[in-house]
C-alpha cells in the first residue's frame, strides 16, 4: 500500500493514498483547488460543499467533453 500523502485544498489539509506518484497527486489537489476558487469568485456566498459540487460537475463535464472529443477521433 502507498504512503499516505498531504494535500490541500480550499485551506483544508487532507491525508490521502494512492498509487499515482506524489507529484501527479499534488498537481490534481492543485487542479481541484484551482477550479472550486474559479466557482467561488463567480459565487462567493456559496458554502464549501456547493463550490466543491459545481466544481465536481465542471470537472467531470470538461471530462466528458475530451472523452467524446477523442473517441471522434
């Protein structure tokens, strides 16, 4: 099993595991911030968990988007 490995995100510091090596998880914490501070400026009285939420549908949106794009392909 892997190392536990420190992130944070939105000022909230998490242990986590993973197989991926410790930079490729902390550029995807860096990712992750990144895009719920992009939803928080549009919505700033907006509690953590609805940022995270809209930040979850965008990330999994602009997924789709590539995962159809490349199968176009």
């Amino acid at each position: 099993m892997s190392e536990p490995l420190k992130i944070e995100i939105m000022g909230q510091r998490l242990t986590v595991r993973s197989e991926d090596s410790e930079d490729h998880v902390q550029t995807v914490a860096r990712y992750v911030d990144e895009q719920i501070r992009r939803v928080a400026d549009t919505q700033p009285t907006t509690t953590i968990l609805q940022l995270a939420l809209v930040a979850a549908l965008n990330i999994a949106s602009d997924y789709w988007k590539l995962t159809a794009s490349t199968a176009g392909s």
